[in-house]
C-alpha cells in the first residue's frame, strides 16, 4: 500500500461519505490497494443441498469466470491448477496459452495459483498425507507441477490449502506421521518455489471438509510451519494465506493473527476477505456484512504491520448473481478500509489511550471513525 501523510488527509477532504463507482476505483489506486477475486467466486456455486447448481444456467468456464471478474470491476484473480491439467493430471498448454491471452486482453493480473486437490475423489483419504505412500508421492508431484504452472501463468504466490488433509474420527490416523509428511512435503515445495521465484503459502481451516480437524487446523500452526522451513531454507520464501471467516471458525481475532505472524517473522502471502458468523462453518459470504468492528480491525492491522500485498475475495455468494456479489464485497471493503485508513492516521491518538489503560478513552478514539466515517 501507498500511504503518506498527503494521502491520509485526502480522507477527509476528498474522499468523503460513501465511496462506490469511480471514486471507489480512484481510492484504491491512490492508496495503491491490490484487490484480487479467486476464478471460482464467479461461476455456478454448488452444495450438498444444491447439486445441480443455484445458477445452472451460468457458463462456468473459466474464460466466463475471468470476464465476469472484469466486469465487477476487479483488477486481480487467483486460479486453482487443475483449470490447467487433464483427467491425468498432466498440464495442457494450450489452457494456458488461452488464459494468458485473455489476462492481456482484459487486464487481469494474475496473482495466486491455488492447488485444488480435495474435489477429486482420489485424494478423499488425503493428498500429501494419504495413508498410501503412492498417492503422497502422486500428490507431490501434483504440488510441484503446480509451481511450474504458476511461474507460467504469471502468478507471484503458489498456495496450499489442503482440503482433504486430516481426519474425521479419533484414532483415524496417527497425527505425528500425518504432521510430518505433510511438513516434509512443505519442505519440498518451498524449496521448488524459491527456485522460480515464487512465495508459497499454506491456508489453514478448522474443518470442513474433514470434520474432525485438518492437519492445518489454525493459522499459528501454519506460521509456525512457515517458520521451520524458511529458517531451514535460509530463506523468506514460506508464509501463509489468512482467510477471515476460517479465524472466526475457531474464534479467534483476526487481527491478532495478523500480529503474530508479522511478529514471527512469517509473511501473509495473502488476504482472503469474506464474512463468517463466530464458531460457524466457512460461509464465505459478501464481505463487510458481519461485524464492522471486527473488520475494521482486521484491515487496520494490515496497515499497521505494512502489507503490501493483495486482498482477494474467497466467496461462495450461492443464490447472488456473482457479478454483483463480486462487486459488493470489493465496495464493502473500499469502505472498511478507509475506515481502517482512517484511524491509522490518528494512530499516536490510539496508542496514547492503550498506555494509559482507559478502554473508554480506545473507543472514543475510533468510534466515529467505525460507525459514522
């Protein structure tokens, strides 16, 4: 982000009342604000309860999927690898070839390539810490080919979030062997990342799909996994994608997260911005439509610990059409995040009221700046 004293006082001279529209766009690019959109927020949504779709209609084809992002209004999108691989799991070039031409044509930076190894049923037992020592070996090598995918698209990050990895039941699996097959395996990626020049990052989920935990079931744990494998690699080049509604999965606050892994030394690799309700499951729904303090917060502690990276929408908007959804959530969040923009301009203010321990005397620092700005 691009932040100056200028700027900040642009907050209240120009940048006043609701901002949408162009002056949405005008705000983000002063600030320099990268806000991304994964492929998948803007297709056909399926679940248990809808398995032909909410919008059976839609063309879901990624070319469909990256002209509705444009459309929205979004300048960044993620990918998941498997766009680019067949039924054998071996690339097609020509996907990619298409996908990079339709980037330029519609301005689209590329920004993560997601590993999508939980949607097929071969991995149902787990990808890098399946029981079978073949299926491991398989899944790596799916990890591996999707760093020369991202390197090929144009990403800057390749991230893992390994959706069937981890256990239903007790007793299920060993949880030392699961913890180090999938360490090691991180190990190895990281290693392939650093010499594409690539960040790789993991995301970490309470549960769901597996319902018991998943072997990366809090974002600290992650950290402290990028942590291990960057000092052995000698190198930043691990770190963690962060997604709002799996913290409030387990109830924690988002933006201490955000702290902790600035203070570990562990970079975000990326922002996933959506909304969830405390000890739900990952709802993913249009951002900014939970709890605005805690949004708030969550985007200040961005600022406030120098994120330069992207915020990108990982939303499911289901019975919304995705175009609209897309674009209500990169609003809400403009908003928010000058909201957040906001109160770090008076940051000497906020800390003065924390030294003194006067909790009344925090709130009323922020309170306008929150409910009012």
């Amino acid at each position: 982000m691009r932040i100056t004293k200028e700027n900040l006082a642009k907050l209240e001279e120009y940048y006043t009342g609701y901002l949408e529209g162009r002056k949405l766009d005008e705000f983000l690019e002063d600030f320099d604000i990268k806000f991304a959109c994964g492929h998948w927020a803007a297709g056909d949504f399926l679940d248990r309860f809808a398995t032909e779709g909410y919008w059976p209609e839609l063309d879901s084809s990624i070319e469909a999927q990256m002209k509705r992002v444009a459309k929205a209004g979004v300048k960044g999108i993620e990918f998941h690898e498997v766009l680019f691989i067949d039924e054998n799991l071996k690339v097609v070039e020509d996907r990619i070839t298409k996908v990079k031409e339709l980037l330029e044509k519609l301005g689209l930076t590329p920004t993560t390539m997601n590993v999508n190894m939980f949607t097929d049923p071969r991995w149902k037992l787990g990808s890098v810490t399946n029981p079978k020592k073949e299926v491991r070996e398989k899944a790596l090598e799916v990890l591996l080919q999707a760093a020369d995918i991202a390197k090929a698209i144009g990403c800057q990050t390749l991230s893992f979030w390994p959706g069937q990895d981890g256990w239903d039941y007790n007793f299920e699996v060993n949880y030392g062997k699961q913890f180090e097959w999938f360490l090691d395996a991180c190990k190895t990626v990281a290693k392939r990342c650093k010499e594409l020049g690539l960040r790789f990052g993991i995301e970490a989920k309470l549960k769901e799909p597996k319902e018991g935990n998943m072997v990366v079931p809090t974002t600290h744990l992650a950290g402290w996994i990028a942590h291990i494998v960057n000092e052995e690699l000698g190198d930043k080049v691990m770190g963690v994608t962060i997604d709002y509604g799996h913290e409030q999965m387990y109830a924690v606050e988002p933006a201490f997260t955000v702290y902790v892994l600035n203070r570990m030394g562990v970079p975000i690799t990326n922002f996933h911005v959506n909304t969830a309700k405390l000890h739900s499951n990952d709802e993913d729904r249009v951002f900014g439509t939970g709890d605005v303090w805690r949004f708030v917060d969550y985007l200040y502690a961005a600022i406030d610990i120098g994120y330069d990276g992207w915020f990108s929408e990982d939303q499911f908007t289901y019975r919304m059409d995705p175009v609209k959804g897309i674009a209500l959530s990169k609003e809400l969040f403009g908003n928010l995040m000058k909201k957040a923009l906001a109160i770090y301009a008076r940051k000497d203010k906020l800390e003065e009221a924390r030294a003194l321990g006067d909790q009344a005397e925090v709130l009323n620092v922020v309170k306008k700046y929150i409910l009012t700005f």
